[in-house]
C-alpha cells in the first residue's frame, strides 16, 4: 500500500543552455542498471556508474544516481516508457545515516543548526536559471526532509520568495522578481515550492542549498527513520 509520495512526471526544458532536466526516484544499483540496459537497447553507447553517461546520434543523456536525468533530447520517448518498470524494483537496504546524508549534513555550533541539503537541481547555476525560468525541480522526497529539518525550528530563516516580506531586498532574476527574505521556518515550509506546482505565494531555497536554524537538536533517529523509511516512490533505499 503506497503511504508516501506518489512519483510526479515533470520535465523541465531550459532555453537559456538547451537542455532537457527529468527528476527521477533516488535510483539504486538495480534502477540505474535498468536505465542502462534500456538506453542500450535503443541505440545509446552507455558508460559509466552511478552517473550513467549515453551517447547517439541524437544527443546525449546524463542520468544521476540522485534521481536527476540532463539530455540535449526530449526524455520523454527514451526514458519515460520505463518509468512503470523503474517504481516496481525492490527497494535496496542501506544504513540509515547513508540514506541520511543522500539528503543533507547537519552541523550544530551553540544553538544553530547548519544544514546542507543535497538536491537534485536547486542548487548553483542550474537554481539560478530554474528561478529565471519560473520553475521548480525540488521533489517532494527533498521537500519532506527539509520541513522535518525546519520542525521546531527558532528564529527566522534566509530564503527567496516571490512575494515581499518586511525588510526583504529586491532581486531579478531572468527578468522575473524574487526578494531575498527572512521569515518565520514555519511559512517557509508551508510556502515551500516543489514540482507538483507554483502556489499563491512560493518560498525557495538559497542557491547554496545551505540553511542555519535556531534549534536546538537535529532530528533524532527515530524521526529519521520514520520518514526515510516513507518517502515510496521518490526514494528506493530503505534505512536499516
């Protein structure tokens, strides 16, 4: 029975490098070698590990072990007819504090907890040119890590929006207007932006991916495990 986060199809083209950007699940050894096998089949020259590299005539095709497809090609005709085959693959069994930092590493100094998450997309040059674009590439595995890290959270929290908070300053990017802004942990979260669409008012963020949060502790194990163990189809590791 599916208790957590269905998979969402949603490829993003980004015009300003021509390239074609596909979140995927967190793949594991038997996922990633399924990909090969069909990229194979299809007429690609693949190599590589846990970041598959295909090369045609057509183009070429990057795939992530993170769970992040890049092509100069269109991936819907390569790559989605194995989705089905993809969400039905046992998930592999990994130690929790592995799974844990596929996401983030945790860094407490006095009463600040320092956070760098690891994400597919939103992060460096690839966040600039999605904010620019008017999109999103956070998956709802990444957006559930985060809210748990932002759980009981103090004081306010360094973000970009959409929309103007007191004190916030002005940016442009790619001729759209976001604010750098410090609001409350637990509007960011429910203003938090992710591929299953823009809200009334969005929240990203930094393009460091880094976050310091007033708090007092990172999550504990149990809390780690809990939801590790329920992010399904975004995620085919299982803590141990």
């Amino acid at each position: 029975m599916t208790t957590g986060p269905r998979f969402t199809l949603h490829q993003v083209f980004i015009r300003g490098d021509g390239r074609y950007y596909l979140p995927l699940p967190k793949l594991n050894r038997v996922q990633r070698d399924t990909i090969a096998a069909r990229l194979t089949r299809i007429g690609f020259r693949v190599g590589g590990g846990e970041r598959l590299k295909a090369y045609s005539s057509a183009g070429f095709i990057h795939v992530d072990g993170s769970g992040l497809a890049t092509s100069n090609i269109d991936l819907f005709d390569p790559l989605v007819p194995l989705i089905p085959e993809l969400l039905r693959v046992k998930r592999e069994e990994v130690a929790l504090d592995e799974l844990a930092s596929m996401y983030f590493a945790a860094k407490r100094s006095g009463g600040t907890l320092h956070i760098r998450l690891s994400v597919r997309a939103e992060s460096l040059g690839l966040w600039r040119k999605l904010r620019g674009g008017g999109e999103s590439l956070l998956t709802p595995d990444e957006a559930a890590v985060l809210k748990l890290l932002l759980r009981d959270a103090r004081g306010r929290v360094e973000a970009v929006t959409d929309y103007p908070t007191e004190g916030s300053r002005v940016r442009q990017i790619g001729g759209r207007l976001y604010y750098h802004s410090a609001i409350d942990p637990e509007e960011f979260a429910s203003n938090l932006r992710t591929i299953e669409g823009p809200r009334r008012r969005n929240a990203y963020m930094p393009s460091s991916a880094t976050l310091s949060l007033g708090r007092p502790r990172p999550p504990t194990r149990s809390e780690l495990m809990r939801l590790l163990s329920s992010l399904d189809e975004w995620c085919y590791f299982t803590p141990l």
